[in-house]
C-alpha cells in the first residue's frame, strides 16, 4: 500500500510516499523542503509525518542535495519580497529567468513586475506553457494580461518585466538567443538587468558563465543569488533533515539524490543522529530491508539510453560520440593516389562535409599542400605501408584544419595504388 504525504519544494503538489510492506514501512522522500510559505500549494504535512514516525519506520529513502548546508533554506516568501524590492531599484528593462516548473516564482515574478507598475512578457516556449497549465489547475486564477514579444518595443525600458526560459543555459532556451542577440522580438541594451532566480545545475557552469558573459558584454547587469536572495532551493538542509529524522525515527536510512559526495555526507551526519544503520549506495544497487539492516543482493544497470533509429544505444558510447563529433567538426575524406614505389601520383583529393565551404579553394590548397608535404618527409622505408601514409595524411589534415578552422573532423584516408 502507499498513502501520499505532502510536502513543499519548488514545484506544486510535491509529495512523500509511504510504502506500506510486509517487512514494514519505508518513507521515500526526496524533492522536498519544509516551508512555512511557499507561495503556491499547501504546507508541508507534519501531522501525518509524525503519525507515520509513531506507527514505526523500518527506512527512510531521502534527499541529500543540501546536506552541507547548515542554515535552513529560504521560503518562497521571503524571494518574493527580495524580487518587488529588486526590482523596484532598477531603472531600465528588467529580466528574470528561472526554472520554468516553478510556478511559485514566476508568480513571485509577476507580483514584482505589479508591485512597479511594471508590464509583463513571457519568453520561452516552456515558460507559456508552464503557465497556461497553472491557469487551468487553478493555480494562478488572476493573472494580468500578458504584453505580446512584438509589443515590447512600444513600452518605456522602466515599464517592461521579462520572465524568461533558459536559465541553465541551454543553447536554444530563449534567454541564450537574448544574449547573443540572436531573439527575434527581444533585445536588452545597456543599463538592463537580468536576475538570474535559479541555481547553477552541477555540469551546467561553463554553459550559463557564457551566457552571463554575453549579458555583461553589452552593459547588461546580471545579477544572482550571490548577490541578492533572489533563489530558494527546493532541498532540504541539515537542520531540515534532522527534523524529518526526528518526526519519522527510522530504523535505517538510505540516501538518495545527489553526487556521491553528498550521499556519503548524508550517511554519516544520519549516523550522526542516531540512525546507526545506514547504507550509501550507487544508483543500479539493489537493496533487501531487513533484521540486520539495508543489504546489498544485487546490481541492474541503470542510466541513460540514447535512441538511435529502432535501436537504444550507450549514450557515453561509440556511436553517440562519434555522431556528436561529426555534428560539431564535420568529416573529411581524402583520396591518395600512389604508385607501387609510394610515389605520389597527382594531387590528393579531399571532400568535406560541414568542414570548409566548397569554394573555399585557399583552404583546401593548404590543407592539401600539407598532406602532399607529410607524405613526401616519410622515409623510403615506410612508403610501402599504408597505414603510415594514412596516418601522415591524417596527421597533416588535423593538423591545417586545426590552425585554419579551429575543427577536429571525423577523417577518412583511402589509400589507391596504381
């Protein structure tokens, strides 16, 4: 059996579960924060969690995102607060970007936007359709009328609130198109200010940097939850964990949700707390709950597929990466015509995809000359072994293209002998 528990994080309607079995109950949470305000949905439900702790929990399956944390996250009120205020100092146009499945803050984001007398735009596919689907759960009943990207220009800078998708920066996401200037019907000018209402996903770094890059570029302020608190996380900290641990008192405790260096700190501060049977695992590990504590019995795989035509196929595997590189440097295939001696019969030929522009013959002469350069260095030894030849012409076309294009393409060298 499992009952439903509600809790709050950064999205609506969050929710625990309580699996019910025959060994006896297990409390998976994770997504999960404790927020007396979180502007949209109801308030975590301590009742049922401390009724759950009282019928007796065999494992807690939980967050461990924020375990280095020491403080207690940020409400969703209080962003809301710090964005009117934000706002209300800032003089020309005024952007926000978030995750688009939170709601609580892109209605945070509206309230600042009214709060000075400001008219809001949506920009992003998924930041529309985020609230189309608020507006038909009820979730946002009363929202002002939305001014269309193409009537932005018809508004003074200080009138004008943006709420923007891409916050991580994804490469088609709206907010990136806006900092390379790239938008169709949105452009930023010195002296506007982008708030950055979110965090920087792990992996994401180098990706939103460059965006932010872009912004202040062209004189656009950019400002984060380094400077303004601008972002509540989703995720319990520590003194939350240690609240849920004293409402639910597990028997043992399984984290989940994090790198593996947050797992491992999450298992320690719960032994810490007097929850001795505690197992870190990996993601694939199969876990049997029983007298003597968590016990590994198995491992399935587990992770991402990529699909490929009817196949899935390893995403970190041959094929993929091979697709990647030929999506970001192209291929080039050359041609090298040789007598049985080894000698050069003619100019190479070479064809290229995504590489260099047909009729940009000062490349292809170079890249050429290079080739025809490498091979007559070899020594006369080795003039009978394809493969050298093919790797001295391979070797001299990476070399050109590297200096010439900056790209590393996919190359293939034939070797013929007349």
């Amino acid at each position: 059996q499992v009952e439903f528990v509600s809790l709050t994080h950064s999205i609506p309607e969050p929710n625990g579960l309580a699996i019910r079995t025959p060994a006896g109950l297990i409390m998976h949470m994770t997504d999960w924060k404790i927020d007396a305000e979180p502007m949209v949905g109801g308030t975590t439900d301590i009742g049922t969690l401390k009724r759950l702790g009282d019928e007796g929990v065999l494992a807690l399956v939980c967050d461990s995102t924020n375990v280095f944390v020491t403080r207690d996250s940020q409400s969703e009120g209080a962003v809301r607060e710090e964005l009117i205020s934000l706002v209300g100092d800032c003089t020309g146009r005024v952007a926000i970007t978030m995750f688009s499945s939170n709601i609580a803050r892109i209605l945070s984001a509206i309230a600042a936007a009214e709060a000075n007398g400001r008219s809001v735009a949506l920009v992003g596919r998924s930041i529309k359709n985020m609230v189309e689907a608020a507006k038909e759960t009820g979730y946002a009943p009363d929202l002002p009328p939305f001014v269309a990207e193409k009537a932005l220009s018809d508004l003074p800078a200080d009138k004008v609130l943006l709420i923007v998708s891409g916050s991580q920066g994804e490469p088609r996401a709206a907010m990136t198109r806006v900092a390379s200037r790239n938008h169709p019907s949105v452009a930023l000018d010195p002296g506007d200010v982008v708030i950055y209402s979110s965090k920087m996903i792990p992996g994401n770094e180098r990706k939103i940097q460059a965006v932010q890059n872009d912004l202040v570029r062209q004189g656009v302020r950019v400002v984060t939850d380094k400077e303004r608190a601008v972002h509540a996380s989703g995720h319990p900290t520590r003194p939350e964990l240690a609240r849920m641990y004293g409402w639910l008192k597990p028997q043992m405790m399984v984290p989940i949700h994090g790198d593996t260096r947050h797992l491992q700190e999450h298992g320690a501060f719960a032994v810490a707390h007097g929850i001795a049977r505690t197992l870190v695992v990996e993601s694939g590990t199969m876990l049997r709950f029983g007298a003597e504590g968590p016990e590994i019995v198995d491992h399935v795989p587990s992770g991402r597929m990529a699909v490929d035509g009817l196949d899935f196929v390893n995403p970190d595997g041959e094929i993929v990466r091979a697709r990647r590189r030929l999506m970001e440097h192209g291929s080039a295939f050359v041609v090298v015509v040789l007598d049985a001696r080894g000698r050069l019969k003619g100019i190479p030929r070479l064809s290229s995809h995504g590489v260099i522009e047909a009729e940009d013959t000062e490349a292809r002469d170079a890249i050429l000359a290079a080739i025809v350069r490498e091979i007559k260095a070899l020594p006369a030894f080795v003039l009978e072994d394809d493969d050298h030849i093919r790797e001295a012409a391979t070797r001299a076309l990476r070399k050109t293209l590297k200096a010439l294009r900056d790209k590393r393409p996919v190359v293939d060298v034939q070797i013929i002998r007349i």
